[in-house]
C-alpha cells in the first residue's frame, strides 16, 4: 500500500496505524500523529484503518526555542 | 523576600526566565544548563520522528520532563498561520491534552521576523479552538494590542532578530507595550548576554524567553545561572524603582563638619 509517511512515499504492509507504529517502534514512544491532516488521537490508532494514499505524520519533540 | 510570581494563563510562576531546549551540544548539557537557569516553563519544538532511525534514541521528554516542567510546544519554523495551527494540534495531542503554546508565524528565513498578518490569523484559530497562546510578534505596540483583543495570554516582542543576541533594540516600543498590556509582556529572542535580559526586567516585562544567548555561550551552564541571576536583578530592580537621572553630580557624603 503506498502512502506518504512524513513527507516520503513509503510502502505500508499494515492496515492498521497501530500496527504501522508497532513496526515502526515508535508505539510507546512519546509521538503524536496526523493521518490526512487531522489529529488521530492514541486510543484510535487500533481502530485507524490505512488505505492508499493516506498521507501519515508522526512528530515527537525536540530542541527548540 | 516576598514571593513576587507572575501568571500566565492561570497558572503562577516563580521564575521570569523562561528558556528553549534548542542548539545544545547534547540532551545531557541541554538538562543541566536549563536547571541550572531555574526556569519553570521550557520551549520545545515539535518535529516528524526520523523513520527507520535508532528508535531507542533519548527523547527530549525524558530529560526534561512534562512532570517538572510547564512545556511550551513552539510553532519555530511554521511560514503560514495553517502549518502553525496543525502544529500546536499535534502538541495537545502530543502532551495529553496540555492548551499552553508559544506561537510563532515567521515571514522570512534571513530575518526570522515575525509575519504579523499571519500570526493574528493563527492566533484567532487557536484561541477559538480552546488554546492558551503566548504569542510571539514583532515590537509593534498597536500589533500587541491587537493580539490582547484576540485573546492571547501572554504577548512576546521580540527584542532583536531571533538568535542574534543584539539585545533591545528598540526600548521604547517595548516600554510603549509593557506600559498598554493587561497580560504578561515577556521579551522573546534576541537576548545576548546577561545585562540585555536585566535591562528588559528594568523596563518592568514579566519575563524574558532565550534560548541561543544561553545555548551558544562558550559556558551554557555558567551563562544559565548568569541569566537566572540577571532576571531576579532586573526584576528587583523594576520593584525598587531606579533614582532619577541627573546631569550633574550630586556628593554621597554630606558637606557638614569638613575639616577645612
């Protein structure tokens, strides 16, 4: 399934968002993430289908000012 | 002394120093230099995670910690009011829920200035969606006015272009500002040294938020407490109320019972 991750094309062998995060190993980690440019809260990653050309963000913090 | 603490958004704060969590060298000099500077409320900026990359790296959150901190998410690095209102989106989600964000729209990267028209556009989103924006704009008195109607919690001029340490470069706007305000004036980037963030506490701001003035010392721990120091002075300083100026000298000691 092609879709955009962060900006880059990637192909997702998951269906669902909480399995792409499991792979990815970023499920316990302290991330957020958008899915088509609308916030996909925490308790909705096991339900979040992926289809094609879904476009994903997923940020954490960083240094910044 | 008296407790002397400052409110923003409903929550007080003994700290007016304010810092960010950019340019350290490492996430151990970035934990030490900001306990080392005492602030209470601490920037970060939010990014897209490095896919495939060491998943196992330290996050910034684990060094400095939501429990002891008041995060400030920044929008740094947003150009349009859009990219800056997904961005504080994420942070709630990001952060459980947390409303306080520093908003930033910039207008131009070889200046970082602020884009005023953008910023208020963002800012009416943001507050309309429940967010508490301390809001970072250029030192226009009536621009600040305009984002304290708007409902912003705090207002944030800058003092000089963000991270070129020039210090205040235009005192009278500043003052114009901190003098109109009915919410807390914080000055926000452009502070060099210890002397520019007292000068600005001297002028009676609430606060001052730096980040690179600590980060890019040849000692960021050192210049953390040197600033943390510089804030209390200025701030005492502004309570105490300065004597006038004068243009001729005036002796210390008294005239009477000189010996000649």
């Amino acid at each position: 399934m092609h879709i955009t991750l962060n900006g880059e094309p990637y192909d997702a062998s998951a269906n669902l968002l909480h399995d792409l995060l499991q792979q990815l190993e970023l499920l316990d980690k302290r991330i957020a993430v958008e899915f088509n440019e609308e916030i996909c809260p925490r308790s909705e990653w096991p339900n979040q289908a992926i289809q094609e050309g879904d476009i994903i963000e997923i940020v954490h913090a960083i240094g910044g000012g | 002394m008296q407790t002397d603490s400052f409110t923003v958004a409903g929550q007080a704060y003994n700290s007016r120093l304010l810092v960010g969590t950019g340019k350290y060298k490492d996430l151990e000099e970035t934990g030490v230099a900001i306990a080392a500077s005492g602030a209470e409320i601490v920037t970060v900026a939010i990014r897209r995670t490095n896919i495939g990359q060491n998943p196992d790296e330290p996050n910034l959150l684990d060094v400095i910690s939501p429990d002891e901190y008041t995060i400030l998410p920044n929008t740094a690095g947003c150009f349009d009011a859009p990219t800056a209102v997904r961005t504080c989106q994420l942070a709630r989600e990001l952060l459980g829920g947390h409303k306080l964000v520093k908003l930033e729209v910039l207008g131009d990267q070889k200046t970082l200035y602020p884009d005023v028209p953008a910023t208020l556009e963002a800012a009416e989103t943001l507050v309309k969606d429940g967010f508490d924006v301390m809001v970072y704009t250029s030192d226009d008195p009536l621009i600040a006015r305009r984002l304290e109607d708007i409902g912003c919690c705090a207002i944030m001029p800058l003092a000089a272009p963000i991270g070129s340490g020039l210090g205040i470069q235009n005192k009278y706007n500043i003052l114009e500002i901190v003098e109109s305000a009915n919410v807390p004036v914080l000055v926000d980037a452009g502070v060099g040294t210890a002397s520019d963030a007292a000068i600005a506490m001297e002028m009676g701001c609430d606060g001052v938020l730096m980040n690179t003035a600590i980060a890019a010392a040849q000692k960021p721990v050192l210049m953390a407490e040197a600033m943390k120091h510089a804030i209390i002075a200025g701030r005492q300083a502004y309570l105490a109320g300065r004597m006038p100026r004068k243009r001729y000298a005036s002796a210390s000691s008294p005239i009477d019972g000189l010996i000649a």
